[in-house]
C-alpha cells in the first residue's frame, strides 16, 4: 500500500475537475492507495462493503459470470473513472465483480467520505448524476442490442463503440486504428461465443471494412459502419429514439 503525498493523480478524474490543489490533496490524503497486479478482483458481486474505488492507472472490467459460467461484460473502466459508486450511494450488495485487466494503481475512498464530498462540494454531485444518467442511457442501449440485434449486428455496434472511443477528434471520416481486442473479449460483451466473433471479423475483413495490422486492428471506413449500425436500430445516428 502507498502513500501518495499529493493529489496530482487525481487531476484526472472528471468528477473532481472543480477541486481546487488543496481540496485534491486533502482528498488524496483520505483515501488507501493500493497496487493491484493483473488478473485480481477489487469488487466482487454480493459483496457487502461500500468504498469507492477511483482507476488511477491501468485498466478494470466490470463483468458477472452467469450459472454455466458464461461471462457477461459489462464495460472496461480506465484511467480517470470510479467504480463502486452505486453501493456507497444506496448500501446494496455489488452488483457485478470488477478485475484488474492489467497493473492497476487505485485510490480507495471510503463510503463516508465519498459520501460527505458529495454534500461539501456540489459539482462533485452534480457530475455523479450526470455520470449515472450516461450509464443508464448506455446500458440501456446495450439492453436494446443484446435483446433485439444478432450476433452481427451487435459486433457491428461494439466495434463501432471501440472505434468512437479511438478516433481523433475532427477525423470521424478517415481510417479509425483500434488496439485488436481478443475474441473471447469481445464474446463477453456480446453474449456470443468467440467463435462467432472470429466468423463475423474474418466476414468484415473479407469486405474490407476491418483490415489486420499486427497488434492493431482497422476499421477502413468508421461512416459505413455507423450507417449500419443506424440502420439496425431504425433511427439516425442523432439520437432520436433513444431514452430520454
């Protein structure tokens, strides 16, 4: 466990960008630094604690596994964003495990702690409504594509979802270079299988809107794609129809 003397880690969290240096430093001083290896679970579902876990470096999955020991992803957390948010917020069990997916540097802020900032500092609590009302909408979007898109259709949306969160900004037009994910990733996000995920990439390679470059993999032509993702869900990529 290390002792960071400063809050300059904590800079890049959105939900902190209010936060003057000494309000940071005190903050920083508040939480447990922890170094977690790759492969560990920090959150694990039904669990009963309710610190909030803030991503300082590498990478977590927040994932559940059903009966036959099917893995479902739910989303990757990086660098600048929080978990365990909802159980300091309403003391429930957590809803879902959370593992390190590389080295992970995190910050533990116990629940009432986070739960004081919440009252001291108003824009920290506005921007957790505004970060809650984003995943609503996303997984809800999810819930839509899982429960009426097939298996193409719902590689189509996530390899789209990879590429936006890729691509630079004002370039939305050209070539969009993704790191390659590994098919049995990309499976749990999709409730698929990897080897459906394997057809389905070989199928868009051979129409050449996905081209193979090494470790990286490239999406030839992100509008085409966001068209047939669009197409899919029976609306304009505008937004209409979406929850409101």
């Amino acid at each position: 466990m290390n002792a960071h003397p400063s809050g300059l880690a904590l800079r890049r969290f959105e939900l902190f960008q209010e936060l003057t240096a000494e309000k940071l430093d005190a903050l920083a001083r508040r939480c447990q630094w922890r170094s977690v290896a790759a492969g560990q679970p920090i959150l694990l579902r039904q669990q009963r604690h309710a610190d909030v876990f803030l991503i300082v470096d590498g990478r977590v999955r927040v994932t559940i596994y059903g009966a036959q020991g099917r893995q479902v992803t739910f989303r990757d957390v990086m660098p600048g964003e929080i978990v365990g948010d909802l159980s300091a917020l309403d003391d429930g069990p957590r809803s879902a495990d959370v593992v390190t997916m590389s080295g992970c540097v995190i910050a533990v802020l116990d629940q009432a702690a986070f739960l004081a900032l919440l009252v001291e500092e108003p824009m920290v609590a506005r921007r957790l409504m505004q970060r809650l009302a984003r995943l609503v909408r996303q997984l809800s979007e999810r819930v839509i594509e899982l429960s009426t898109f097939g298996v193409q259709n719902r590689l189509h949306a996530e390899l789209l979802r990879l590429a936006n969160a890729c691509a630079d900004d004002g370039a939305k037009e050209a070539e969009v270079r993704i790191p390659a994910p590994r098919h049995a990733d990309l499976a749990s996000q999709i409730s698929t299988t990897r080897e459906q995920v394997t057809r389905e990439l070989n199928a868009l390679t051979r129409s050449g809107l996905l081209r193979k470059e090494g470790p990286v993999l490239v999406v030839t032509d992100p509008p085409r794609l966001a068209q047939m993702v669009a197409d899919v869900r029976g609306e304009t990529l505008s937004g209409s129809g979406r929850p409101a």
